[in-house]
C-alpha cells in the first residue's frame, strides 16, 4: 500500500486531522474481511471521504498491490 500524504493530512468534519493511526484503524477493520483488492481501496476511499463530510481540500492518492505468489 502506498499513499500520498493527503491521505492522512486532510481534516475531517469536526476539523481534526483524519491521521495514520485513524488511516491505520480503518486499513486493519478492513484487512479482516476476505474483500478483493478492489473492494478494499474503495471502501477506503468511500471511508476517507465520508469522514470528510464528501469535502476535500488535498490530493489524497491510495495505491494498493496485491500478490497472489508464484504459478
């Protein structure tokens, strides 16, 4: 997973900074679930905006890789 620092620096609606631990408590309710990679990054991005009352004032980037291993 790779993000830009949008990610975590916007403010939410009650105008506190979203932040990685924030970011983090969300990426671990998430990884618990058996969704596709797909599914994670837009409940994510859903998430992030929700959290910011649909408004955003930074560019917030989110890459996701996912492996299956090897054959």
């Amino acid at each position: 997973m790779c993000f830009t620092d949008g990610l975590i620096e916007e403010h939410d609606v009650g105008g506190e900074e979203f932040g990685e631990e924030q970011f983090i408590g969300w990426v671990d309710r998430i990884e618990r679930t058996t969704y596709e990679i797909r599914a994670v990054a837009r409940s994510l991005s859903h998430t992030l905006k929700r959290a910011r009352g649909g408004i955003t004032t930074d560019d917030a980037t989110l890459l996701l890789i996912e492996w299956r291993g090897a054959g």
